[in-house]
C-alpha cells in the first residue's frame, strides 16, 4: 500500500478514523493514570519513610531529655550537698572564733 491508498481509506471510512482516534487518547489516558499511579505510590512510600525518621528522632529526643533531667537532678544533689557541706564548715569557724 502507498500512502494515496492510505488516505483514501481513511477518507473513505470516518468509523475507522473516529476508532483510531479513541484507541490512541484511550492508550494516552492508560499511560497517564499509569505515570499518575506510579508517582502516588513513590509520594507514599517517602511520607511513610519520612514519618518513621521523624518517629526515631522523637524517640531520640525522649531518651536524651530523660538524660538531661537525670544529670539535673544529680547537679541538684551535689549544690545541695555542698550546700550542706558549707553551712556544716560556717558554723564550724563560728564556734572556732
């Protein structure tokens, strides 16, 4: 077939034309749900790996404020002591006096 028979053909039959038509924006539609559904599945799968990192530094958080009120309550303990400690020698220099 040369392409004046092409062309007659089609001109011949505008069925066929309307076909090819709705099976060539048929595949395009299939390729852009396909492309659409493959960029929702990565979008997903990087929220989900981004909500696990944010669920690990929270945990990391927890556990490093757990270790910071404990050195506090320590660092509280010993101005206490020394505290205590200081008054014991204040009196002691009174009474040397």
């Amino acid at each position: 077939m040369n392409d004046d028979q092409l062309v007659d053909i089609a001109a011949g039959d505008p069925a066929g034309v309307w076909a090819a038509a709705l099976g060539t924006a048929g595949v395009f539609i299939l390729l852009i749900v396909l492309v659409w559904q493959i960029a929702a599945t990565w979008r997903a799968r990087m929220l989900a790996a981004r909500e696990d990192q944010y669920r690990q530094l929270a945990q990391q958080y927890a556990r490093l404020l757990e270790d910071n009120v404990e050195l506090h309550r320590r660092t509280l303990e010993e101005l206490q002591q020394t505290r205590t400690s200081l008054t014991s020698m204040e009196r002691m220099m009174k009474e040397i006096e």
